[in-house]
C-alpha cells in the first residue's frame, strides 16, 4: 500500500487497514513489522493485526514509561522469522 497512491499517511491506522482489506485475512491474522513504535506498531495494533516491533537504536525516541503493546519486541532484522514463528504458535 503506498500513502501516495491511497492518500493516507501513517500514524493512521487506515494504511494498515487497506493493507488487510488488500490481504482479503483477518487483521488478527496479519503482522506488521516496523521499526517505528508511535509509526508502525501502535496504529496496526489497533487494528487488530499482531507486531512485530524492530526496536534499534537511533530510530525514534524509545525511552517511553509505558509498556509496549507490540506482540514482539526484536533488535534486530535477523530475528524476523523466528519471531513469526513464535507467533504463529
């Protein structure tokens, strides 16, 4: 899904959204990984799809109070397919 082309940026959950509309599944069914926590991880969160957070230094300001709502926290690439692994169980 390109912002360009459909008109909507993220944070808003709708990208994602027209992402799993595209994927005829269930969001529940879907993973987003993202290496923006407030970009990618919060908006697919809340429409239901599981996340995938790649979580590396220097992207964005990490240092939050809150506990993440990601299904999975990662730092490196590397670990994507376990991590789909781990979640598909």
């Amino acid at each position: 899904v390109e912002s360009a082309v459909v008109g909507v940026r993220k944070p808003n959950p709708a990208i994602y959204q027209l992402g799993v509309d595209a994927l005829q599944l269930p969001a529940r069914e879907c993973v987003v990984i993202g290496d923006s926590y407030s970009k990618d991880i919060v908006p697919a969160h809340e429409i239901g799809c599981k996340t995938i957070w790649l979580n590396v230094q220097g992207w964005e300001d990490t240092d939050r109070k809150a506990a993440s709502v990601a299904d999975l926290e990662i730092n490196n690439f590397a670990s994507v397919i376990e991590g789909i692994e781990e979640l598909g169980r």
